[in-house]
C-alpha cells in the first residue's frame, strides 16, 4: 500500500512565491541614485564616472556614456604605432588644452610632430613629451602620472605589458580625473585584459579611420565605424580629388596587355663566345 503524497498546505497560504517582476519594475523601486548606477547586461553601459566626448558623433553614440571614459583605462589597439592615434584623439586633446589642462605622451615611438599638432588645438606649452624607452620605464612613467593626477589627458604606449600590469593602471586610473590611453598593438585585441573599453583602428578610405570597437559595457558592436578624420592643416587645402581619391579611382581594373616576345636562353640564337668575354 503506497503512502499518500506529502503536503504543505501551509507553504502555499501563508508565503506564495511571487511572480518574477516586469522589466523595469525593480529599478522604479529603487531610489534614484541606486538606479542610476544599476547596469544590464543587453544595455550600452553609462557608468557612473564622466566623459568626455570623442569629437565623433557617430563614435560617441556607440561609447558608454557618450565620450571618453575618465577614471578609467583604454585601449587603442593599432597595426602601427605612431599615427592613427593622434587623428583619432585629435578633438579631444584640442577640448583638452583649451580647457587649460596638459596633454602628456609617454613613449611615442616617433617624435610628435609640434606643427602638426599646433594646426590641431594642442599648444606646445601644453605637451608634455615622456622619452621612455624600455617597456619598465613606460610603465613606471605611466603608473607615476596616473597617481599624481597631475594631467588632463595621458596617452601612453605600451607595446609589451602584462594583463597584471593593464590591471594595476585601471585600478590607479580610478583616482585620475582625465582619460588614459594605452596604445597597443592590433594583435593585442586576441588578448585578455582588465580595460573596459577597447578600440581598434586603422586606415579607412577617403582620409578616414575604420574602428571596431572590441571591447564596452554592454553588447558588443558588429558593424565597423568610419570616422573623418583629415590631419590638420590639410583640410584647408585640400582638392575634391584629394580628400575623395577613391571617387576618381578607375572601377574597372581590368585592361588588356600586350604580350610581348621575351626570348629565353633556349629560344635566343646561338652567340658565339668571344675570346676573353664572361656572359651572365
């Protein structure tokens, strides 16, 4: 004889287990502060720190928080150091100086280019130059600059750092008001790393910059974006064939070629050696 099932009839008055809440019912009871902070997965993150904006609408519209994270570290991943990052960060050093704050570099791989960067917004008075040149002098430079918070804006290039080292700055950059840059290499982006934003750049058609965005709060990007981005003292001067050379550039590459008779060693008639002569 088999027993009757077990119930608890008590469970089931006296503590009913509630239905799972809407979306959105949990953050509206919260208070507004908590709610401001609170993150979901599926949702482009907005953290709490501020910004600064990219000079970019259309990359601003992708970034957490609309702009440049401050009290954090990015990555800007390149095929080739030295180039790409002063057009990307262009807007943003210019934003930067004339709001009165510095611009330091550490460890550029080539010399900055001052006209350049004067035709840009960025006063030589306010760039700072860190001559680094072994990796543990970049890094040393770099976690030194991040403590003092003693500049608007630091970009420095790290092309050999561990993931515990990127871990050690984005801890320090919690206390630095402005937005450090790490410049690495393209192939860095198949590695972890403790940065919350992570951007990859490089050569676009017409005078632009082709960024994927490989790491953010939030879903990830699968479209590219292309950015603008003439360098400075150019765009004044500049022709349509030069700023679009793309548009002037031949759709159909195929043409015709004449083959021409080139004779080889077996088909060449026969030179009698000369006495005294070296033939190659």
């Amino acid at each position: 004889m088999s027993s009757p099932p077990l119930r608890f009839p008590h469970i089931n008055s006296l503590h009913p287990v509630p239905a799972a809440p809407e979306r959105g019912v949990v953050t509206d009871r919260l208070p507004a502060r908590v709610a401001a902070a609170l993150w979901r997965g599926d949702q482009t993150g907005t953290p709490v720190a501020a910004v600064r904006s990219s000079g970019f609408a259309a990359l601003d519209a992708e970034l957490p928080g609309g702009g440049w994270p401050c009290h954090a570290v990015t990555e800007l991943l390149m095929p080739q150091s030295g180039t790409l990052e002063w057009r990307l960060l262009a807007p943003l050093l210019r934003d930067v100086c004339a709001a009165g704050r510095t611009v330091v570099a550490v460890g550029p791989p080539r010399p900055p280019h001052l006209p350049g960067l004067c035709l840009q917004g960025v006063p030589q008075r306010q760039l700072v130059w860190v001559q680094a040149d072994t990796p543990a002098e970049r890094l040393w430079a770099s976690e030194q600059l991040v403590r003092a918070n003693s500049c608007g804006v630091l970009v420095a290039w790290l092309l050999q750092v561990r993931p515990e080292q990127i871990r050690r700055l984005q801890a320090l950059a919690a206390g630095h008001e402005g937005p450090v840059f790490l410049c690495r290499p393209s192939a860095a982006a198949q590695e972890s790393s403790a940065a919350p934003l992570r951007v990859l750049a490089r050569v676009g058609p017409d005078w632009t910059l082709r960024l994927d965005i490989v790491k953010r709060k939030g879903p990830p990007l699968d479209t590219s974006l292309s950015l603008p981005s003439v360098p400075g003292g150019l765009d004044s001067i500049m022709t349509p064939r030069l700023r679009f050379p793309s548009r002037w550039m031949t759709q159909d590459t195929s043409h015709e070629v004449d083959h021409a008779v080139v004779r080889t060693p077996s088909s060449a008639p026969h030179q009698p050696r000369r006495p005294g002569t070296v033939h190659h």
